[in-house]
C-alpha cells in the first residue's frame, strides 16, 4: 500500500503568511497573494504587467505569471 504524503503547511499558516513580493533579475515585480487553485491545490499566485528595465537602456513590457504551489496540498480522493 502506498503511503500518502500531506502538505508540510496547512491553508491557515499560508493564509497567515500574507503577501510576498517577487522579484525577476533584481528587479520588483509583484506581490504574490495567497489562494485555493482550482484543483484544491493552495500557496501563492500573482498575474500581472511589468516593465523589466534592460541592459544598456529601454524597457520591456512584459505579462507575468506565477503559480507557487505548497507540495502535496491537494486535497486526496479518499474513495480510492
């Protein structure tokens, strides 16, 4: 029989964590927020513009995207 893993936190110390910002190169883009995915899964996400400054001058305009997941969170079907 396969042993089951569980999540080394639960969705309260996650939520109790707060925000966090997330950094590309040095450079702040975000505040990753706590959530509930979709799957059932938690951590913290964030979705949004950025302006990354490049080297030697200019900027990009970038689309970020950011999913952390805590391992294991997701909740086991017990009917298996």
């Amino acid at each position: 029989m396969k042993k089951e893993k569980s999540a080394s936190c639960d969705m309260a110390a996650v939520l109790g964590n707060g925000p966090m910002p997330i950094t590309i190169g040095g450079v702040p883009v975000g505040m990753v927020q706590a959530k509930e995915f979709s799957t059932g899964s938690f951590g913290w996400g964030f979705n949004g513009p950025v302006c990354i400054p490049l080297v030697g001058g200019g900027i990009a305009e970038c689309q970020v995207g950011v999913n952390v997941t805590v391992k294991h969170s997701k909740p086991q079907d017990k009917a298996a």
